[in-house]
C-alpha cells in the first residue's frame, strides 16, 4: 500500500487538480496539503488536526477518507 501522501497526491493528480484546487475545497492552506503529500504531518497541528485534514483532503480528491485514516494510524 502506497504511503497517505502519494496515495493523495496521485488522486489528485489523476483528477487534474492543483493543490490550489485542493486547498481551495477545503479551505486549508496550500503549505499543509503540500506538507501532507509529502507525508510530513507536522504542520497540521497533532493526530486529531491530522485526521480531520486527511478527510477533508480524501472527500476532494476522491479517495475514501476511512481507509486514508487507517493506512494513517497504522504507518
């Protein structure tokens, strides 16, 4: 299974969206999208922030947010 971040970046890419798109949807600053595909979550502020940006970002991109979270919890 593929690392939160890519999985996010390349559902994102596939649906040709920018992160401006992505952060526009959202409403989270481009920086912490950028910082989530690079699977670097410490911008979001700790695990309850961490979730809560993966469903946000899962519901725009099209992945389903549960599983984003658990492949989150368990690497």
């Amino acid at each position: 299974m593929n690392v939160v971040g890519e999985q996010i970046a390349s559902a994102r890419t596939s649906r040709g969206l920018s992160v401006e798109d992505v952060a526009a949807s959202t409403r989270l600053r481009p920086v912490i999208i950028e910082a989530i595909e690079s699977n670097d979550f410490s911008l979001s502020g700790g695990d309850a922030y961490v979730i809560g940006h993966l469903r946000m970002i899962a519901d725009a991109v099209g992945l389903d947010g549960d599983a984003l979270v658990d492949d989150y919890k368990r690497h």
